[in-house]
C-alpha cells in the first residue's frame, strides 16, 4: 500500500510515566498474549525475550533526595529518518525479514524467514528487538495455552514487539465483514495497552485527530527546525520519545510533568538541555 | 613416500615430520569442529552473545581476516591491472592467504547465524538496501574469484599438471587471470567498503554512524582502504613467518621492499582520512546527537582512549611512517615491526566497529555490555588459524607457490622443516 | 534475486545491485566456460605434454 | 571392470558433478529450509472456535473480574473483565498469568499419601477413608479439639464449609492465615466494634496518607488501587508516602518522608498531637469518642511532642507539622495502614493509631475517608446439628487467637496437642516467621492433611495431600475485602474442565463429612458443592449466576460508627525488633511477587529485576553509605537471630541507610525449577514478635548483621 494512501493509518502509543507503576502487568500481557517463552532464569536480563520491557529510571540522587519512574519499552515502531520507512532495523536486514507496513507504520518481524545474524538488534538502540538462543520449551503440557494468533518462535531468529499485529488483523477482518471501510480506536488496542491497570498505555492512530493519542502528542507534522530527520515532533511540553535527536522517528511517545525524566529520554550535552527544554515541543506550525 | 607429489627441484622435510606438524595442528582443528559441531547441534546459547551483544567475537573475526585477506585482491590488482610484474613472484601466495581468509570468513558467517540451513535466504530474499547483502553477494563471488584464480597453482601440481586437460586449463587460467582479478578487485571494492558500511549505517548508533556519499558512509570508504593498506602486511608477514618456519628464503627482498613501500603509502594516505573521520565524528556528527566523545571512552577499564590512541597512532601513523621511508622499510627489523603493528591495527579497527559498537550504551539509562567469548567461540575462531597453517603447509609442499624458491635456494641445501 | 521473487521491484536500487551482481557472474562463468572449452580443445589437439613451462 | 585408484577417483569426481548440476541439492536446500520453519519440537498451538468466559481471580483478596479467551477447550488468555466493579478491565500480572498456575509443573495430580520421604498415590476413596478413619480415632478419643485447620481467608462458603466441619466435628481451633482483611477486621474491632471492617475510598480522597502502604505495590485490590492513583493527576488528589525506602508508591507519591523502620505508630501519634494542638480536628466527632479520648490527648501532647516524635521518627519537625496539617486542611483526607500488602505482620498499635488519623479529622464514613461497616454476611448455612462429642469440643478454649499460636501450643507440648491438621490453600511453612519452627511443629503432629493444588512447602510435609481443582477448574463464591470501599461478591467459574484427578474443596469436605456420618454427615448433605453453593448464596444466588457477581454494599455508609479509644488510651508500648545487629532488615514487598500462596509464576518470576533476583541469589537493598566498601553484586552473608543468608548486595540511593531490605516472595523450595531455589525466603531471618496488648506477630524487621560473604 501506498504511504499517501487516504485509509493509511500511523499507528502510535504514549505512556503516561507519571502513571505507570511499574508493576509488570504490560510485559506478563505480552508474553502472554503473544506466546513468549521462559526459560530457568530469567535474571540475565540481556537474553530473556522481554518484548514489552519496563526500564527503571533513577535520578541518581543520594537519599532522601533519590528518586525512580518506570518506562515500559516497547519495539518503537520507527520511521527512520524524514519517516519514510527505513528505520534502523528495517534498512539492514538482508533478508527482507522485517518489514515497515506503510499502511500502519508497523515495524513487522517474519520469523520464518529470518536466518538469526542478528544485525537488526545490533542497528537498533533501544534494545527491543530479542533473539531465540535457545529453543522454546514449555513444561509438559502447558503448551496448551499457546495462542494460534501468533506462531511461536523457533531457535536462532529474531522477535520483538509487533504492536500485536494479529489483533489488527482481526479487527480489520470483523470490520470488512460487518461491511466497514475502516476499524474503530477500541477496535485495535494492544495487549500492553488493554492490561494496564493504570491506564497509563494509551495506543491509537496518530494521523487521526480523532483519537487519544493524537490528542495527546499532537505530533508535528513538519520536519523538526534543528533536524530535519526529525518528523513527528510532539507538540505537548511534557512529551517526549526516546533518542529523538538520532532521527529513528519512534512511534511510542512518553508523557511525564517530571524534568529530569523528560531529560532522561534522549542524551544532552553539559547545558543544552536547558536551551533546549523550553524549546521542546514548542516548534508548532498550527 | 610422497616425493611424487613435492614440486621439481624442491627440498621438502620428511614426510613423518610433516605428518607429525599436521597432526598438532590438526588436533587444534577438531578442537574447533567439535566445538562448530556444539554450536550447529546446540544452537548460539553455546556462546556468551547476548542481546545486547548480537555481534561478537566471530563478527570481529569475520572483518579481521576479510581485512587481512585485502592483500590479495589489492596484489592481483596491481599485478593484473596495474601491470607491476615483480609481484608475480609473491601473488600466489597472497592468493593463497586470501583464500583461507575468505573460506574462513564464509565458515565463520555459516556458525554465526542463528539459522544456517537458511543462510541462503540472504541471496534468495535479498534485501539490496541492506549493507550485509552487499557483503553477502561480493564476498561470495569473490570466493569464487580466489577459487579460480586458487586453481591454476593447484593444477601446477607436478602430478596434476602431467594431466593434458589440467594443463591445458592452468595455461588457459593464466591466459585471462586479469579479467578474473579486475573482477575480484571490483568485488573486493564493494565487500570490503560494504563492510565498514555495516557500522555506518547504524544511525541508531552514535559511535559506528558516519556521514557519507551518496548511500555510502565513509567507513565504507576506509574499510576498502584500510583493507588495501593492511592486506599486503599480513601478505608480508605470513611470507615472513613461512620463511622463518621452512628457514629458507622464499621472496626475493626487492618483491618484499615494492609491497611494503606501496602498503606504507596506502597505510599513510588512510590514516590521514582515518583521522579526518575522526576528528570529524568526534567534533561535528556526535555531539550533534548529544553525546560527548568521553561517553565512549570513559565507563571501564577497557574501552579506554588507549584504544583511540592505540590504533591511530601506534598502529597506524608509525607503520606508515616506517614503510614510506626507504630507511625504516628496507631494515628487516623495522620492517617486521611496522608490518605486525599494522596487521594489529587494522584488526583492532575491526574489534572497535564490532564489539565497541555493542557494548556502549546509547540511552541514558542504559548500561554498559562487555563480554567474554565462551570457550565454543573461541575455538571456532581459532579453528580458522589451525586451518589455514595447515593449508599453508599443505600447498607448500605439494605446489609451486614461490617462483623464486628454486632460485633462492640452488646453492646449499639447508635444513627443512614442514 | 530473481525477478520471479516476491520481494523484487523493478527499481533503481535492485537494477544497480543485480545488475552489478548478474554482470560479475557473466564475466566470471564466460571466462570459466572459455578456459575449460579451450583447455579441452588443446587437450583434443593433442598439444599435451610438449610445452611444459611458460 | 577392474576398479584402480585412478577410475574410482574418476567415479567419485564424476558423481560429485552429477549431484551438483542435478537438483538434488537444490531441492535439499529447499527441504533443509522448510525443515527449520516447521521444527517439530517447536509447537504449533491448534486454531480453533474463540470463545471467551467471564470469571473472577481468587489469586490475592483483589477479587478482579477476568474474562478467559479460549481457542475450543483451550483457555488461552487471561484479561481484567470490562466494567466489572472493582477492576473494570485492568490485570495484574499474577492475574494474566493464570494459565501457568493451571499447567504448573507443580500441579498435584492425584491424592498422595506420604511413605518415607516420598509421596505414592493412592485414590480418592482410600485417601477420604483414610482421613475418616483418623478423624474418627480423635472423635472416639473424645479429643475433638486436636484436630486444628489452618485455612487461607475467613470469608466465602468454602471457608464456611470448612468452619461447618470443625465446629460439627467439635474443635474450636481453626486458624487463618494473617491477611489484610484480618487486619482491617483487628482494628475495626478495636475501635469500632466487634464485626465490622473497614474500606477506603482512596478513589474519591485528595489526600491519601499513606504509613507504608504499598498503594501501588499489591496492597488491598491491586487493580482497584492501581486505578484509584492513576486518576489522581486528573483529580488533584495528593499520596503523602511515609516509609523507610523508596518504594514504587513513594517513587509515584507527591511525597515521600523515610521514616525510620517500626516508628510508624508514634508518628501518626505525633500527628494526632499535631492535629490536636492547632485544633484542627473534628470537633463534633471527636466529642463522641469513647474510652478515655481526653486522657489520650493529653498523653499524645506529653509523649508525642514534635521534638519527641521527631527524635523516634526520625522525620524533621516542619515536615511532621507539615504533613499533618495538610491532612487535616484536605477536603477529603484519608490515612491508610498496613505495611507493603498489608499481609505480612503488623503492629496492631501502629495500625490503630494511623486509623484514629482519620477518626480524628472525621473521615469516617465520609466520602473519600475510611467506610466502616458491618462484615456482610452473604451466606446462609442451616443451623448446625450437634451432637454430644461436638457440643463438649466446643465449649473447650482455643489454642490461641492466631496461627502462630496454634504452632507456639505444638511446639511447647510434650504430648501432641494436635492430633491431625487440615491445611487449606495456605501455606505456612513457608509464609510464616521463621519457618524453621514452624516445620519443626509439622514434624509433631503425626497427621497432617493437605487441601493444596500445588506440591508447596506445606504441602511436601502433609501426610495425606487432598489435591484441590485450581480456581479455573471450580466453581466459588469469591468475596472482596481487603480494604476496598465497596463489598463484592464475585463468581469464579470453572473456565476448563479439571486437567487432573482433583476435586473441589467443598466436594472433599462432603465426602470426609458422609464417611465420618452421624451429625457430621448431616450436616453435609449436599449432593454437591454446586448445589451447597446455590442453596446457601440464596438471595445473592440469582445475581451471582446471571452477572457474575453481586454487589452487597457500595458508597458511603449512612450510620456513623461508634469510636472508642480505649486501646491507645492505655498507653500501648511499641513493638521493637529482635536482636543486636547494627543493622535493620525489613521485608519489602514488590508486586512482582507474591509474598504467599500461590507462588509466583514462571512469567512474574521472569519480569523480577536482576536489582532483586540474580541468578540464584537474593538482592538485598543498601545504601551506598551504608554499605562502605562493598560493590553492587558483591555477595553478604545477613546474620540474624533466626538464621543467615548469603545474598547479593544492591546499591540502592533509595534505602534509608542502616536498613537493609530484602524482598519477599523468593526462597521457595518445591520442585518448579521456574520458580523455586531461587534466593533465600526471608521469613528464615525473621522470627515472630508478639505485640503486648494484641497478641498479633507485629515483628517489622529483624536486627541484622552483615559481612562480606
């Protein structure tokens, strides 16, 4: 599908740090609903397929005047630079196994046709995207939960967050059968963002003005001033995306009334966060 | 017993004693493919790599013989294209070099990947946009290329070439080999340049991004410079040491004065732009990303600026400097020295563009990565090195790999090794 | 790799890629074919052991 | 043809060219390819008819409405169940994590019966015999009372059949296990009479003031509360959070004050002197206090001075002033108790004195205040018939008022006080204060009998393990409680046929009940516990059926309660921690892991941070102050009174220094390797405190020694 195609949708997520909690409900989700594997330990966080993973943030102050948030960390779905398409992962992979759908701006993974040399994880700086060490194993039995919905993964390919695609699909399925041209907000809503007890997980399409997400970010538009790469800018004060400034374009925003959490979502040199905090966010075009 | 197959006129040690040297290292070889076996059977959870470090040890080993192995594109270009003759009588066996490199490189890719029954998916489901393909495609011709151009000197084989057919095709090979070689070296120009595209293409990386030319970043530039620079080194230094192992002379010195003069001047005109690269990355593209030089320098103990420092500098800047002027280069000690210093360099290069990459973290809250190989990686990385002597002494033997062997050595026979 | 794969389109990266790549293999295998026909022929001719060194 | 060296070489060539340009190796490769996408060892799960099926979770008192997603038969997916009253579609994740609790590898699949150091199964006639027959020697020993029953939760009919047994059967000692509710329904009696509990309407307050409530860490409903904060930008409302660490809730509050460990009661005694000194409590509330108010305040303005309260706390004086006078302005201030979930041990005082916050300012039964009211009881079981054996049992005294007494009575008798006990969907040795002690008393009573659906550590030291359907397979009256402000009565349903040979709880207490006959047996003449459910939910029954659930009281409660202050009036002393370490080791609750039954699962074990299980080893949080030399990761061993630890140590900015913090939940010893030997279980270092004047297991901590390991 054509990226200037009318029925395009971009779909995108804030999260509320102010809100989350960090209580883990977004990642079980996940695994959950997209069949994730576990293993014995899980503790060596650098090989344990979290596609949904929560981050704690400190402030790196002493005590008492210490203080942490939560950041949830999906797949950013990014656009690449000018959001064209080509984001970080997409652009290296040889094998054409990931994919940037320009009808949603989802960043897709095909695991079957990924052959596991793993220099999609090494392009991306987020970290989201995991790689089958070992092969998926479930205690006797309890392969019986495993969802059709999403095919579990074999050993020595690549997975991450596909903003649960599947239930895309479905709500596209359900509206060409009930004779809809399109879906509803509720209609599609990731497993993360339906799990949330604080609702802090907010997920819709940012090209419809319509929807929450868009009322919240109120995305630019127009290619930032400073960085051209830079497309999609937010227009509230208090919202940010991670590493911005590198021009990977994430679809996930971050929403937070704190400074320094604010601060912490991309890297600064010594002064230029206070030039460019009240800066943020302010380039508005209308 | 097998003084059929060792070329005319050559003295060659005794079979047991060569048998006995293949059989060590040999031993170092099944090391290897037992553990290749672990890896093909058990999956990559064999080694330390994680997902923070999704390129490791072998990725490294991968762009550090493919560097090395630069000599013998760059050789058969200047001896093919270039038309400088006196490098017939040192072609073979950077052919030979090369081969080993590229065939290793290709084992190492073939173990590295998670899914190796699906490695050919990199050709069939080609993405052309991607770095690696580019690699994947001219590092797999340009196999092809060393094998041809690895065949005729196989066929030279004294009881090969008694063959009509055999000999007739090595004549025949010969007879075109520039249109192979202008093949190869064009091959070699993308490769060897895609590679260092691989890093500069992470814009999601601060340390491996780089500004470039048209879809080209510049590492892809100094990646196929360096590779030319430093591949006739280990050309050099391999001779070196095969002449130290069999004690005789191989290379007559003017041969080896030309190559390393030509490798000095390439080594000097590289690191010129390695340094512009650097000081350019360092002042303008990274703190245009926020970041402070020091954040990838500054955490621990090993990715310190002596490694900055190490590979400009020592590696780089004083093995050209040694190899430019007459003095230094034709000083067999100084020679050596500038010839190791630079095969460090250039693999140090590669170490920093792989596992530096890796382990720096880019968002603020991120950590650090290091890592050590696991036992499995390390022997599959040293399975190469065992290989690749062997072929060397393999060839040695049983071919005419240097024309000037015979010549050097009519006088007194000396005492043989392997 | 093949315009009969799903993933080709006719654009300018893939002719530049392919075009590069399928022109590299035709050198490589014309000059192959050459070398093994000729040899052949030589080796029919009966030229055989005489000229040994070149 | 005679084969030499050069035709056989000739042979192999030629074969080697023939394979090659034929497609035998294309077609190898292909297969090769296809192979590796359809590895028969990685499962394909079948596609099927979706479905889905409202129920409720029973995992933690939260009570949340989940609605299972199924492909045919298979339950896939757990999520919270849209609009249901007290989570309205929101999970946690132990929730979601459900279906691993069904196909647990710890799953008890059939009855069992312990032979030597092993289990052998047997079936469910002879195991019921079995526990009959028993049963029946203590009966005819006319020592009814030495049949004791720990059970998880006092509310619900399961609960209430089991209450039928021992009460027909003649024994006054039945146990459960320390829950918020127990807690909530401890210090409602103390101020406001017997039978009542209290709710908070932390949805509707502007000022939640918090004594080490884990608001967002798994105290009350989870869920609920999870939602009441994250509304709190929306509505201005503020969480004051007073505790010694930088817990989530403190990361999230508005502030945080660290408060020094075990202080928390003469705090909120200090705030009350505070809100009584500037007149800003409720005057006409507090005129119809009762037992002795006057005398309180008077020691509160002698012993609670704010250089005094200072001096305990540890908090500086303007902050005390500070934080009680913004309470007593808010509109609709709340204080909440219970340290982390509000289940493990706590001090009856500090709870008191925190709720006698909101008695003060007037609170009670406001909107968003404190809701005080009757406990409902929804169920309607027919009177018991007892018989001679039954009615002399129960005119015998209990043991004690709380579980650690029953295994206190064990431990300190030469004869076996207790002849057989029923464990219910509980487990004490693993969740109780020093549990050295508590399976030492296991180990005397000679018959002990398991109502489990996990092989747990209280389960391995059964005699005779009763395997119960998980809450997926059974149908269940599940009430909430646990502080929430509206009372629910939800419906778990079975969502999937039982995967093994278990039973229903209730459905093994009528079999015990029929093969013990006489009274017993009459009093259980159900033909099922469906049935018993249907008949004794009665007017809720309809309700519970067609919505799932029944609401049995929501908004704010009419009539004021009564106020009596006698217990603080008295003058309780505080409870102080063990030992002689220079250190304090207090337990940390974290809403990753229940702390216990059931275990956590292998997806929340997965989600824990390596700042609190790495490897096999348990993190403990230090200050980097505090913890001098030492490095992050560099391993400890904790030396208490209890017991020791080798643990790993976290520099944490976070923890009050001089603390040291250990989570709970880790430690297990059962046979899931997902889930158990995996750090160290912190009730090995701490043992009981029994608080003067209560009675309850108030210990907050333990004094600790540390050393470099």
């Amino acid at each position: 599908m054509n990226k200037n195609d009318k029925k395009a949708h971009k779909f995108g997520m804030v999260i509320d740090l102010d809100k989350c909690t960090g209580c883990g409900s977004c990642m079980v989700s996940c695994m959950s609903e997209n069949n994730v594997p576990f293993k014995e330990d899980e503790s060596n966080k650098k090989d344990s397929i979290t596609w949904m993973r929560v981050y704690k943030l400190t402030n790196g102050k002493s005590f008492p005047e210490t203080e942490i948030v939560y950041l949830p960390r999906p797949c950013q779905h990014c656009g690449g630079k000018g959001d064209h398409g080509h984001s970080p992962c997409v652009s290296v992979c040889p094998a054409t196994a990931t994919d940037y759908g320009y009808d949603t701006g989802i960043v897709s993974q095909i695991y079957t046709r990924c052959f596991g040399c793993r220099y999609c994880m090494g392009a991306c700086p987020y970290h989201a995207r995991y790689f089958n060490w070992w092969d998926p194993k479930w205690p006797e039995g309890m392969e019986k939960y495993l969802s059709p919905d999403v095919s579990p993964r074999m050993r020595g390919v690549v997975e991450k967050c596909s903003f649960c695609y599947h239930r895309y699909q479905a709500a596209k399925d359900k509206a060409y059968y009930d004779g809809r041209e399109d879906i509803e907000e509720n209609e599609y809503q990731t497993a993360c963002t339906t799990a949330c007890p604080a609702g802090a997980i907010v997920f819709g399409d940012l090209y419809n003005p319509a929807h929450r997400v868009h009322e919240i970010v109120k995305p630019d538009p127009h290619p930032a001033s400073i960085n051209s790469t830079v497309v999609g800018k937010s227009r509230n004060p208090n919202v940010f995306r991670l590493l911005e400034r590198l021009g990977t374009n994430p679809k996930v925003y971050y929403l937070s009334e704190r400074e320094w959490v604010r601060k912490a979502g991309d890297n600064y040199l010594a002064g230029e966060w206070d030039k460019i905090k009240n800066h943020h966010g302010s380039e508005s075009h209308g | 017993m097998d003084s059929a197959l060792i070329p005319e006129g050559a003295k060659r040690c005794a079979f047991p004693k060569f048998a006995l040297g293949i059989a060590i290292v040999g031993a170092v070889v099944l090391w290897g493919v037992y553990a290749m076996g672990l890896i093909w059977w058990k999956g990559l959870n064999q080694t330390n790599m994680n997902d923070n470090y999704g390129f490791a040890l072998w990725i490294w080993a991968d762009l550090a013989v493919i560097a090395v192995g630069g000599g013998a594109f760059f050789t058969g270009l200047l001896k093919y294209i270039f038309k400088v003759d006196e490098l017939k009588n040192i072609i073979n066996f950077a052919v030979i070099i090369g081969f080993i490199c590229y065939s290793s490189a290709l084992l190492i890719l073939a173990i590295d990947i998670g899914q190796p029954l699906r490695g050919w998916f990199i050709f069939w489901h080609a993405n052309v946009h991607s770095m690696l393909t580019e690699v994947a495609f001219c590092l797999s011709c340009y196999f092809a290329v060393l094998t041809i151009e690895f065949i005729p000197n196989i066929l030279e084989n004294r009881q090969a070439n008694k063959v009509p057919f055999f000999h007739h095709l090595a004549h025949n090979m010969h007879g075109v080999m520039a249109v192979f070689a202008a093949t190869g070296a064009f091959l070699s120009f993308f490769h060897q340049g895609s590679l260092g595209g691989v890093a500069g293409v992470m814009y999601g990386r601060p340390f491996a991004v780089r500004e470039g030319l048209l879809i080209w970043p510049w590492t892809f530039f100094l990646f196929t410079w360096s590779a030319a620079a430093f591949g006739p080194c280990f050309t050099l230094l391999v001779t070196k040491i095969t002449e130290a192992v069999t004690g005789k002379k191989l290379v007559k010195d003017n041969v080896v004065h030309l190559l390393a003069k030509i490798s000095g001047w390439m080594i000097t005109t590289y690191i010129i732009a390695k340094i512009i690269d650097t000081i350019y990355w360092a002042t303008v593209t990274v703190p245009g990303l926020g970041l402070d030089i020091d954040h990838f320098y500054s955490n621990n103990a090993f990715y310190g600026y002596w490694i900055l420092f190490t590979e400009i500098i020592i590696c780089g800047v004083i093995p050209g400097l040694l190899l430019i002027m007459k003095s230094t280069r034709e000083n067999p000690t100084l020679r050596l020295l500038a010839i190791i210093l630079g095969v460090i360099g250039v693999c140090l290069n590669r170490w920093v563009m792989v596992l530096q990459i890796m382990a720096i973290p880019v968002m603020s809250f991120d950590t650090w990565a290091l890592y050590i190989p696991s036992w499995q990686e390390v022997a599959t990385t040293v399975l190469p090195v065992a290989y690749g002597i062997i072929l060397i002494a393999v060839t040695y033997r049983y071919l005419p790999v240097f024309p000037q062997e015979k010549e050097l050595n009519a006088v007194q026979p000396v005492t043989e090794t392997e | 790799m093949f315009p009969f794969n799903f993933e080709w389109v006719w654009d300018m990266a893939h002719v530049i890629f392919f075009g590069g790549f399928w022109y590299a293999i035709s050198i490589l295998g014309a000059g192959l074919t050459y070398c093994i026909l000729k040899a052949a022929y030589d080796t029919f001719k009966g030229g055989g052991e005489s000229h040994h060194h070149h | 043809m005679k084969v030499d060296r050069r035709s056989f070489l000739g042979l192999g060539l030629g074969a080697v060219a023939g394979i090659s340009v034929s497609p035998v190796i294309l077609k190898l490769t292909d297969d090769s390819s296809i192979w590796t996408q359809n590895w028969p060892w990685t499962p394909v799960p079948v596609d099927g008819e979706v479905s889905y099926v409202s129920s409720v979770c029973s995992l933690c008192p939260g009570s949340c409405g989940i609605s299972v997603r199924k492909i045919d038969d298979r339950p896939v997916k757990v999520e919270g169940l849209d609009e249901y009253p007290i989570n309205d579609g929101g999970a946690c994740l132990h929730g979601i994590s459900i279906l691993q609790y069904l196909y647990d590898p710890a799953r008890i699949k059939t009855p069992l019966k312990k032979k030597g150091d092993k289990f052998e199964e047997i079936s469910w006639d002879d195991a019921v015999s079995m526990v009959a027959k028993k049963l029946s020697d203590i009966r005819s020993a006319k020592t009814p009372e030495k049949l004791a029953c720990i059970i998880d939760k006092d509310q619900g009919s399961v609960s209430g059949l089991f209450k039928r047994l021992m009460k027909s059967f003649g024994s006054t000692n039945l146990y459960t296990m320390p829950s918020f509710e127990s807690y909530l329904e401890l210090t409602a009696a103390a101020l406001h009479g017997k039978g009542t509990t209290i709710g908070f309407d932390l949805e509707n307050s502007d000022f939640v003031l918090s004594f080490g409530a884990g608001v967002i860490e798994g105290w009350g409903s989870p869920v609920s509360c999870f939602k009441a904060n994250a509304s709190r930008k929306e509505r201005g409302a503020k969480l004051y959070q007073i505790e010694p660490r930088l817990s989530n809730t403190a990361a999230n509050a508005d502030k945080w004050v660290p408060i020094k460990p075990g202080t928390e009661a003469d705090l909120a005694l200090g705030m009350a002197a505070v809100i009584l000194k500037k007149n800003l409590f409720d005057a006409a509330a507090a005129a119809k206090f009762k037992g002795g108010f006057n005398k309180l305040a008077a020691t509160l303005q002698n012993d609670y001075s704010l250089s005094k309260t200072s001096e305990i706390t540890g908090i500086k004086e303007t902050d005390i002033e500070e934080t009680a006078t913004l309470f007593a302005k808010a509109k609709m201030p709340v204080a909440v108790f219970g340290k982390g979930r509000g289940d493990g041990s706590q001090s009856l005082k500090e709870l008191i004195a925190v709720h006698s916050l909101n008695c003060l300012v007037g609170s009670i039964n406001r909107k968003g205040g404190a809701f005080i009211q009757p406990v409902k009881n929804y169920l309607e079981f027919p009177e018991e018939s007892m018989d001679d054996a039954a009615k002399e049992g129960i005119a015998k005294p209990k043991f004690g008022q709380y579980v650690h007494d029953l295994f206190e009575k064990v431990n300190v008798s030469s004869q076996p006080a207790v002849e057989a006990l029923f464990v219910y969907q509980s487990n004490p040795c693993y969740a109780l204060h020093d549990t050295k002690t508590i399976k030492q008393a296991f180990g005397k009573i000679p018959f002990v009998v398991s109502f489990s659906s996990f092989m747990d550590e209280t389960a391995g030291e059964a005699d005779i393990i009763l395997p119960v359907h998980t809450f997926i397979e059974r149908l269940e009256d599940i009430p909430s409680g646990a502080g929430l402000a509206k009372m629910v009565v939800g419906l778990s349903k079975p969502v999937v046929k039982p995967l093994f040979n278990t039973k229903h709880p209730g459905d093994i207490l009528l079999l015990i009940a029929k093969a013990l006959g006489g009274s017993i047996g009459k009093n259980f003449e159900w033909a099922s516990y469906d049935k018993c459910l249907e008949t004794v939910a009665g007017s809720i029954w309809k309700s519970l059926s067609k919505s799932g659930h029944a609401i049995l009281a929501k908004g704010v409660p009419e009539a004021p309660p009564e106020v009596d202050m006698t217990f603080l009036a008295g003058n309780p002393a505080s409870v102080q921690s063990n030992g002689d370490g220079d250190l304090m080791l207090i337990p940390i609750d974290n809403m990753r892991l229940p702390s216990s039954a059931p275990a956590a699962a292998p997806f929340s074990i997965k989600t824990v941070s390596d700042e609190v299980l790495k490897g096999k080893d348990t993190v403990v949080e230090i200050n980097p102050k505090t913890a001098g030399s030492l490095k992050n990761y560099d391993y400890v061993t904790l030396t208490t009174p209890v017991g020791t630890a080798k643990v790993m140590i976290n520099l944490n900015d976070g923890m009050m220094p001089g603390v040291i913090g250990m989570v709970k939940g880790l430690g297990h010893t059962f046979d899931n390797k997902y889930v158990s030997n995996k750090g160290v279980n912190i009730n090995d270092l701490i043992g009981p405190v029994i608080e003067p004047g209560s009675g309850v297991d108030a210990a907050f901590g333990i004094k600790v020694k540390i050393s470099r390991a």
